[in-house]
C-alpha cells in the first residue's frame, strides 16, 4: 500500500534526518521534492498547495529551526500534517441510535460496493459484537441480489430476501420494519451503481436515504481512481448527505492519491479501508498509522491488534510451553508459524506494518512473497510424521518424494530444510527465557514504544 509514496518520501527525509542544520535553502528544496512526490502519488492539485504551505510555514518557525533534531523535527512536522489532512482520528461508525441503526452503502459500480457490505457486517458482528442484517436494493445487476445473498451466508449476517421486480424502496422499507420486528441492532442498504454518476441513480438513492434515514451514508469508491476517487465521492456528497467514505483496493494502491485528497475535497472521513479480496480484509482507517507507513515508521499497533485477533493464542502458548521446557521445535510447529503469518495477511502484510520496510533493497523485497510461503507450507504437508518430527532423516531419495508430492523441485526442499535449519538456531536461543530477552531488546527500537508484554505471540 502506497509504495510509490513511501518510496519517494523515504529518499527525500532520509536527507533532511541527518540535517544538523535547517536553512530556509534546504527546507524549499525539501518542499519541492515533497510537492513532487505528492503529485505523481495523484493528490489532487489544491491539496499538494495547501499541504506544501502548511509543512513550509510550520518549518520556517524557531521551534524546528533552533531545535537540537532540526532534520527529525522537520519529519515530525511532515508527519503532523499528512495525520491533519487525512482527518486527525479514526471516524467510527455513529450506532448509538434506536435499533435498528440503518448503514446505507452508495457508490459507482465496479468499486467492490456488495463485498464491502459483507465485509462491514461481519466486522460489526466481530468486533462490535452486533446483530447484522444485510439487503441488496440493486434490482438492475444480474445476479446482484444472490451474490449478496451468498456473501451474507459466510459472514453469517442475517439476509434480506428480495426480488429483482421489486421497487428498490419497498425493499429497503420491509427490510427496516423486519429488522426492526426481529431486534437487530444493524441494517445494511446495498444500492444500485452506476457506471457514472447520473440524474436517475441520484434520484433513486436520495429515495431510499429518505425511506431508511439512516445513520451512516458511506461512500464506496476504488481507492486506484487516484483523485478522481475525490472528485466522484463530492458529486455525490453535493446529493447525498455522506457521513464518510469506505476506500477498497487500498492493497492495490501504490500511489494514495485517493488516501491524501478524499477528506480535503469533500470533508468526509475515511472510516474503512479494503485492504484485500478475503472477506476479513477490512480495517478501520486510522489516519496517525497510515501516516507512519508513509513516511516508512510502519504501523505496529496495527499489527499488534492483528495478532492478538487473528494469532490462535493456545497454539502460540502451546509453543512457548514446548521451547522452555527445552523441546525442539520441528518442522510441523515451522508450518504452524507459516499458517499463522498467512492468517496475519502474508508477508507482504506484515512487511508493509513494520517499520525501515521500505528502506531494504528491492531485490530483497521481491523475494519476500505468498507464493513462496504457500509452497513451503505444501512442502512441509508432503512429509511423514517423522519427517517432520526429525528432519535429519529427510535425504536424496526422501527428497525427490517430497518434491514430487508437493509440486516442486529438490533445490526447493533444501532450501526450506536450509531456513528451518536457521529458524531451529533462533527458537534455542528463546529457551528458559530468552524469548522475553529478545523482546526487551527490541522494546526500545520501535517507534512509539510497545504494548507492556511485547508482541502477543
């Protein structure tokens, strides 16, 4: 997420950090780059002016410019502005109504607008701890009312059946007086895209607003647009009393434009971002983190609330258990840990929440794929037991075996055998507590500190 962004900021505060001194030179020419790398991350115009002055003027002042840090406090000064422009704090979702508080979800078509509906309903029914239904007003798709429908019965939301010959309106009405009857807490409205914004789909969804009156009018719009995810998010705030934006394909997104402009423009907050195609892949849009990922500080707190959800916690005590009573950690425990990490968003997640990330070399980065922990985890499954269990049996003939039952070649087999090897090396050093050593270790080096304990694992 935002690569293109994090990349150009990093070479340009990489310079200012080591700064002994700023001069009112060095803080143009720094702005200058910043200008740069905002408009080809496609921020719109108006915004790259206002932030760039913004930056200048907090720089210029004798509280960065006499500082002891004055390259660090510069940063801190970027980093301060981009949280401003973003909208300061997390906008959460206004649910302290009279049940059932209607969410009505509007937005072009092809902006992933039925996904996001299941997705919200089933962090609501998870994190909120709500009871979620869900309909679909889209009456002109093919098939929109089904995949709903479908969508609905995996997140384990309550769904609405409608019909495709049914008035949009009358649909939404029965579903709120049924949700009502049934004492749910949450009613979702899936409406109609379009492929533009037009006079008839205005008309129909200012219907429906009135109809439900709901709490929550979100916007949902492709985050790849760039500013054009802006321009699109206020031509529907000028008919649609919005109350904030839902940004999907933000994992796609290398640029951000559509992150940096969005609030600027329309002055309604980001509340959720779509950061994959699973259905868990909806985290709330917290405008200090994303910040920090852009200027390459990472997100830790995110990950550490990834972890303390998504980690099997027994599992991971289980392992803790076995390394301090001095067992060995084998090949089925390594394949839980890949297991783990898949379930955290893979390694490109997890790399994109750890701080310095950015700053390693490319070729280093494209080694670090899904694909290569999907084919060790088939690796691993393709032993016996005993294999597993003591992998210095596993030689030549073994080997092909392995191989061939697991879809790849010998020299991959070595090369796991190779990184289990350094793994094993690591997990002896945790024995008898060195693992609470470790973390002690790292608790300084991370920005902001960390959670007391260290990391959930």
């Amino acid at each position: 997420m935002f690569e293109n962004l994090q990349d150009r900021f990093g070479r340009v505060l990489k310079n200012v950090r080591g700064l002994g001194r700023l001069t009112e030179a060095n803080i143009k020419d720094t702005m200058r780059e910043v200008r740069m790398a905002l408009l080809e991350a496609d921020v719109a115009l108006p915004v790259v002016r206002d932030f760039v002055e913004q930056v200048r003027g907090k720089a210029m002042g004798e509280d960065v410019l006499k500082s002891l840090t004055p390259g660090q406090t510069l940063v801190k000064v970027v980093h301060d502005e981009l949280v401003s422009l973003m909208g300061e704090a997390n906008a959460g979702l206004e649910l302290n109504v009279q049940p059932p508080a209607a969410i009505l979800m509007a937005g072009l078509q092809g902006s992933g607008k039925t996904t996001s509906v299941a997705k919200l309903a089933r962090w609501l029914l998870e994190k909120q701890q709500k009871k979620v239904m869900v309909v679909s007003c889209d009456v002109y798709r093919p098939a929109a009312i089904e995949q709903l429908r479908t969508l609905a019965a995996e997140v384990q939301a309550e769904f609405f059946p409608a019909a495709a010959d049914e008035d949009p309106v009358d649909i939404a009405r029965r579903a709120q007086e049924a949700a009502r009857k049934r004492l749910f807490d949450v009613l979702i409205v899936d409406t109609a895209g379009r492929l533009h914004v037009d006079a008839a789909m205005m008309e129909e969804i200012r219907a429906l607003h009135g109809a439900v009156a709901p709490v929550e009018t979100l916007f949902v719009v492709d985050s790849m647009t760039g500013q054009d995810a802006a321009n699109t998010a206020k031509a529907f705030d000028a008919a649609l009393p919005l109350t904030g934006v839902v940004l999907t394909k933000a994992d796609g997104d290398a640029r951000g434009g559509a992150a940096l402009s969005i609030r600027a423009i329309t002055g309604k907050p980001i509340k959720f971002l779509g950061v994959g195609e699973k259905i868990a892949a909806l985290e709330p849009f917290h405008p200090e983190r994303v910040a920090s990922r852009i200027l390459g500080m990472g997100d830790v707190l995110s990950l550490v609330e990834e972890v303390r959800s998504k980690v099997d916690q027994e599992q991971a005590q289980k392992l803790a258990k076995k390394l301090t009573k001095g067992k060995g950690f084998d090949l089925g425990d390594f394949r839980d840990q890949l297991l783990q990490m898949s379930s955290l968003g893979g390694m490109a997640g997890l790399m994109d929440k750890l701080p310095g990330m950015n700053e390693l070399p490319d070729q280093i980065k494209d080694q670090v794929n899904d694909r290569e922990l999907v084919k060790l985890v088939a690796i691993i499954n393709a032993m016996t037991p005993q294999e597993r269990t003591f992998p210095a049996v596993i030689k030549g003939s073994r080997k092909r075996r392995i191989a061939l039952g697991s879809g790849t070649q010998v020299q991959d087999v070595n090369r796991l055998l190779k990184q289990f090897s350094q793994m094993q090396k690591m997990m002896k050093k945790m024995k008898g507590g060195g693992m609470a050593k470790m973390m002690r270790g790292l608790q300084g080096r991370l920005p902001g500190g960390m959670p007391p304990g260290g990391l959930p694992f």
